[in-house]
C-alpha cells in the first residue's frame, strides 16, 4: 500500500508561482511512473503531467506545456510539479498519482491508470 500526500497549494495572482510536492510513503515509488492531475468542481479528473520512474521521460497535456515542470527525488520517495506563468483557468485541486505496475517504459499515465491517489491539495490563481 502506497500513501501519498500532497502540499504546496495555495492563491496566488496570475503569472505567478507554486511548486507542489508529493510525499509517498509506505513503499517506495522509485520503480513506478507517477503524475499529476487536476479537478474542478463538475468536471472529471484531468492529467497534467507524468514522468517515468526512471525520471528521464516526461509527458505534459497541451495547457501546461512551457508553463510547468515535472520532478522527482527517487531516494527521497517524493515527486514535485513546478508550476510557473500560472493562469486563471489552472486553478483546481491537484492530485498526484502512482502507477501500480512498476517498470512501465511509458512515461504517460492515464487518470484510470492510476493505483493510488493523494487526497489532493488545493490551487487557486486569481486574476
């Protein structure tokens, strides 16, 4: 079992910065891809960003290309998401998520993909 909990959110203006962490516990993650999504109230659980457990290959949706940035400390079983040039329309909670099966070549990860979740932490860019 896989504990995940996220920090970092918060408000801030637009154009400004977060950088959200991710700590996992209970086993470490070093062998599985991971990722971050988001939510807003109505909508369903969208991606965000993923990277390999190797670290070397990453994946970010369309919205956030240039604008955020994806991380991860194997030996500190933790994973972080930069987040700069920050826009009104990305504010949501955003949740970090571990790939059940380890090893995986891919550096995606799809929502239903995703074996656990952290309870989310909350973002939120005012204009």
């Amino acid at each position: 079992q896989v504990r995940l909990v996220e920090s970092g959110g918060g408000l801030v203006q637009a154009g400004g910065s977060l950088r959200l962490s991710c700590a996992a516990s209970g086993r470490s993650i070093s062998s599985h891809t991971m990722g971050w999504f988001r939510q807003t109230p109505g909508k369903e659980r969208e991606f965000v960003a993923s990277i390999m457990w190797t670290g070397g290959g990453t994946h970010y949706a369309d919205s956030v290309k240039g604008r955020f940035s994806i991380s991860r400390d194997n030996a500190g079983n933790m994973l972080y998401l930069q987040m700069n040039s920050l826009e009104v329309e990305d504010t949501a909670v955003y949740y970090c998520g571990v790939d059940p099966i380890p090893w995986n070549s891919d550096e995606s990860l799809a929502a239903d993909g995703v074996g656990y979740w952290g309870q989310g932490t909350q973002v939120t860019v005012s204009s």
